[in-house]
C-alpha cells in the first residue's frame, strides 16, 4: 500500500505533494460541465489531467477530451477507468487521447501530439498546480480559443495584486464550490487514508476570451444524489 504524506501537528492543511497532485471529488468534473452546458463535441483540453477526473466530467458532458500531465498518471489503478464512462446520451467512451507534457514548456513543446484538436483548443480546463497557477492561467488565456476554467482556491478574489489581474482579465462567472471540497494528495488517497473534511475553500473560475462585462456568481453544488441523499422527484 502506498504511504500516506502526513500531515503537519494540528494541522488541516497537507504537506505539499511534490507535482501538486491534489485531487478533487468526483461529483465536481459532472457538475461543472453539466452547468457550463458547452456544445458536444466542444475540444477541452485538461494539461494538468493527473487521474482524469475532469476529463470523465467533460466526456459525460459529450465533449471531445483530451489530457497531459508532466507525470502520466493515467496509469495508476486510482486513475478514472475510462471504458465504464458513458456520456448522458448513454454512449460509451473510449479513452481520451493522452499525452505525458510539461505545460510550462516553451514553443510547441507543451503541445507533443499533432492529433485534431491539440494545438488549439476551444476550452482549457484544471484543477492546476497551484504554485504555479498564475502562470497556469496566462498561458491557458494564450491557448484555449474560447474558455478558461480552473479550480482555484476562493482566495483568489481578494488581494491586491491579484484582483488587479482579475479585473482586466475576460473573467465570466466565479462558482464557489458548495460544499466546501476535499483536497487530499492522491498518494492519501491511494493509501486509504480518510481524506474528507476540507479546511480551504474553492471555486470554479470562468474566463470567456473577449468578455468585458462584470464577472456573474453562480454556486457549483455537490448534487443530492452524490451526497448520499435520495432524490424526490417532481
Ligand atoms: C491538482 S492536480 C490535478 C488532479 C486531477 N484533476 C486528477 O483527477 O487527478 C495537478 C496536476 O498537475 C500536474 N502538474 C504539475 N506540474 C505540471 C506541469 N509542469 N505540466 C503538466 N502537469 C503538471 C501534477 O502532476 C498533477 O497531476
């Protein structure tokens, strides 16, 4: 079994895992995508994909997946099984097309794979490594062809220099995750350890390329039916 990254004294926060690999709930790749209701067969590209959890939400969408990750996680027994996926018209999916890549690589090396879609495509999406988030951001407003959406901690929309970015940036919509999610490293995960309870809150930002109005807030919540709760129907 994998040994779990411990976690400092009375602490909530995990020791820094050394790529970033934190992993979000499931429920929150089907909920985002569910709420973006972008068009099939829109191209969204995940370049920090780790185990695909996003990409699961994007290809359930009926979207047209594709992942990197400077360590090609897919291979790990924790990975998201991509041959049990199918879209809401009840299709199953194949793979998404995935390549290991370093996203901060200059030229075309973040981009190793000339297959459709890659050099260009419409939508970049992440749960990014968040020391170096920033520069994340920046280089998907250069690469993505329409939309922007990474997984950020709430944080994001206060402090100085950083709000000033914010405001001259194409920012759509901010939705703060509810309820507030797990966070673990996967190595936690791997290892069994219970990972629930998170300490930091996130949300979901939307960058819509050309956008100038005033940024809208719409709360991304964790469905009933994910919750555990049964659903009552109409
Ligand atoms: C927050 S995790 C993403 C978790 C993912 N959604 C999942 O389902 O496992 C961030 C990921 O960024 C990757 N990463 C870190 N630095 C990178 C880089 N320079 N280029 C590409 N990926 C990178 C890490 O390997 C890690 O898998």
């Amino acid at each position: 079994m994998t040994k779990a990254p411990a976690r400092a004294r009375n602490s909530h926060v995990w020791e820094r895992d050394k790529f970033d690999h934190y992993v979000e709930p499931e429920w929150i790749g089907n909920a985002l995508f569910g709420a973006l209701d972008l068009p099939v067969g829109t191209v969204v590209l995940d370049p920090s994909c780790g185990w695909g959890r996003l990409l699961r939400g994007a290809q359930t969408a009926g979207l047209y997946a594709l992942g990197s990750d400077i360590v090609p996680r897919w291979n790990d027994k924790e990975a998201v099984n991509f041959q049990t996926v199918r879209n809401d018209r009840g299709v199953l999916c194949l793979r998404p097309s995935l390549v290991q890549a370093d996203w901060f690589a200059s030229g075309d090396d973040w981009c190793p794979s000339t297959a459709p879609g890659w050099r260009e495509p419409q939508v970049v999406a992440s749960n990014p490594p968040y020391d170096r988030a920033e520069e994340f951001l920046e280089l998907a407003l250069t690469r993505a062809t329409m939309m922007v959406v990474l997984i950020l901690p709430l944080r994001w929309i206060a402090g100085d220099r950083r709000t000033a970015r914010l405001e001259t940036s194409p920012l759509y919509k901010l939705m703060p995750i509810c309820p507030r999610p797990s966070m673990p490293p996967g190595s936690a995960i791997a290892s069994g350890t219970r990972v629930e309870g998170g300490k930091v809150d996130f949300g979901v930002f939307v960058w819509l390329k050309g956008y100038r109005g005033a940024p809208q807030i719409e709360w991304l919540r964790k469905p009933a039916v994910a919750r555990g709760r049964r659903v009552r129907s109409a």
